[in-house]
C-alpha cells in the first residue's frame, strides 16, 4: 500500500497514474475520505477568525456529504448521460479519485495569514477543479478531457444547487429553545 502522504502529493502534482492507482485500489477508500477530512480542517483553520471553531466542525461536515453528494451525481452523468463507449466504473472508484482530488485544498490552511485568504482559497479551488478533471477522467475511463469538465461542471452545478436547498431548508426550520 502506497504512503497516504505520498498519494497526496502526487494527487496535488496532478499525478494521472495515482488517479489510475487509487481508482483500482478498494483499500483506500479511508485515504480518500483522510484527503477530504483533511482539506477541510485546513479550510477551516484558513478562515478560523472568520468562522471559529464551529467552522471547522461544520466545515468538515459538509466537505463529506458534498463529496459524496459530488461522486454520486458524477457516477450517474458520466455512466448514464454522457459515457464513452469503454466508460466503466463504480461509486467506489469515484468516492476514491474525487476524494484525492481534494489534496490541493490543504494549502488552504494559508489563508490564516492576513491578506492571502481569498488569493489562497482562489488558487485552492481552482488547482481542486483541475485535479477533479483528471479523477473524473481517469475514473470513468474517458479519452476525452473535455467530456470530463463537461460531467464536473454539470455535477458541480446541480450540487451547488442541492446545497443552496438543504442550507436553505436548515435556516427555516423552526428554532427550539
């Protein structure tokens, strides 16, 4: 089993073969979700004085459920609506490469230091959207990388819209005291 550092590092140099090596890899489903965890802690610790220590729990909550959310709405588009012939993969493997893809987020943890928040999180998701690019890719076996920004994109609006109706649900609900 390769080093969870080492995969990584190798995620966030947009390595293409570890994306091959974790998608066949079923034991590391823990790594991906480590990546993702982690990601988010550094998220949380880059606007701790925005959002406190609550951030960070609530943070690291949402990254999961947008994770699995993102995977499963990737599966369906990239297997369903817009498969290549020789596209074949399984909710594993996309929980697995997305999940690393999430590597470049941990510089994150930069935006600590004042005045580099917003420079820092800009190049984070703009570096995580072109590693998802590769694990979306690389997951549904796809020859064509514009087939997978395609499926990104679309996933990625409809799970921004998922979100935008459970936190929108959340802050009507009644409050109890």
């Amino acid at each position: 089993m390769a080093s969870f550092t080492d995969r990584m590092i190798r995620a966030a140099k947009l390595d293409v073969n570890l994306y091959e090596e974790v998608e066949a890899d079923k034991t590391a489903m823990g790594q991906a979700m480590g990546v993702v965890v982690f990601s988010s802690v550094a998220a949380g610790i880059g606007i701790i004085a925005k959002a406190g220590l609550v951030g960070i729990f609530l943070g690291t909550i949402a990254a999961l459920v947008g994770w699995y959310i993102w995977a499963a709405l990737t599966y369906f588009i990239g297997t369903k609506l817009l498969p290549e012939p020789q596209t074949k993969a399984d909710m594993g493997e996309l929980l697995r490469t997305i999940g690393f893809s999430s590597s470049p987020g941990l510089i994150r943890v930069l935006g600590i230091i004042p005045g580099l928040g917003g420079l820092v999180f800009h190049a984070a998701s703009i570096w995580m959207l072109i590693a998802m690019v590769i694990a979306v890719r690389q997951a549904l076996d796809y020859k064509s990388t514009g087939r997978a920004v395609g499926v990104c994109v679309i996933g990625w609006v409809i799970q921004i819209a998922i979100l935008m109706l459970l936190f929108g649900v959340a802050r009507g609900a009644p409050k109890t005291f």
